[in-house]
C-alpha cells in the first residue's frame, strides 16, 4: 500500500477512530437531500463543518502555516494572471471545493474517479515534497514558523514555486479526500477503494 502525506492510503480513508467505531456515526450530521433528491447543501457544509472540527487530517487547514501557504499561492497566482476566486481563508477554499466536486461528480462513477484524481494528485505532491526538502535539507516539522520561509532556502524562484505549491496541493488534497471519501462512502453504501 502506497504510503501518502505520512500515511498509507488505508490511514488516509479510514473514517474509523482508534476503537473501531465508525467516526462518520458518532456525532457526525447526518447528509439530507432535497425533495429532487440532490444533496441539501446545509447538510454538506454541517458534514464539512464536523471534519474541520473533529477530523486533525482536514482541520490542518486551519493552521497558520497552512494559512500563509494559501495566502501566498493566491497572491502567486494573481501575479501570474490567473483569474482568481479571492477567498478570505483557505478553509474556505476547501468548503467551495468540496462542494463543486459534489455537484460536478454527482455520480458513484464520476466521483470515485475524482477521489482518484485527487489520490494521484496527493501522491505527485507529496513525492516531490520529499525529494525536495530532502535535497536542500528543509526543516518541515512542527516546529517550522513558516513553510514560506523554509522554502527561502531554495536558490532557484522556480524551484520555490514548484515546492511550495506542491505543499499546498499536499495539504488540500489530504483535506478533500477524507471528506469526498466519506461522502462517497455514505452516498454508495461502501467505502472508496481505487480500482
């Protein structure tokens, strides 16, 4: 089993806690649909909600570091003329994003290829994370100030970029994951496995 962000994919999409118990059924909010049967979106922030609150693997998002990190990848991709949605925190970025790829991949096909995305995605950053604080002895612990700062280290502008936004991508895509893998495993009645 591929070992990602730290964890083995298995870890990654466990919605158990330590004693077994199904997390998703303990003080989680239940998913409503409309009367069209779509998902009520009030349901799925409360879902979202619950995960930054209770689940360490998505509430990291919260974090200052974390925080800086998005900041400057907005503010990177405003220079590079992206066209750019300005979120105020990048917790709020998660929600919208989970949230798109709810409507977008509204079927059991459509989103366990998008969680499948995001999987290979989640692996490309955090290989190239590694390889590159490896290469020029990056601190990357707890105990860093500033991801943006460490990644000062890197001689090349190109190489910062790629970095940093690597690390960006590590942490979202950890986020999205376990929140679409607990959808996904809610919506279908069977936990996400990659095929």
């Amino acid at each position: 089993m591929k070992k990602i962000f730290g964890w083995r994919l298995k870890e990654l999409m466990s919605n158990r806690e330590s004693n077994g118990a199904p997390r998703a059924q303990v003080n989680s909010p239940a998913i409503r649909r409309d009367p069209n049967g779509q998902l009520d979106l009030n349901s799925v922030a409360d879902v979202i909600q619950w995960f930054l609150d209770y689940d360490q693997r998505v509430a990291v998002i919260r974090h200052p570091k974390v925080e800086e990190l998005f900041q400057w990848k907005q503010e990177r991709s405003r220079a590079e003329g992206e066209r750019v949605f300005d979120f105020n925190r990048a917790e709020d970025r998660l929600a919208i994003g989970i949230m798109q790829a709810l409507a977008v991949n509204s079927s059991e096909q459509a989103l366990h290829d998008w969680i499948g995305q995001l999987l290979n995605a989640l692996d490309e950053a955090a290989k190239s994370n590694e390889e590159t604080a490896a290469a020029y002895k990056l601190e990357m612990g707890e105990s860093t100030a500033s991801t943006v700062q460490e990644a000062a280290r890197i001689p090349t502008e190109r190489g910062r970029t790629d970095f940093l936004t690597s690390c960006w991508l590590e942490v979202l895509c950890t986020a999205e994951v376990r929140v679409l893998g607990w959808f996904y495993q809610e919506l279908y009645n069977r936990p996400y496995a990659p095929r």
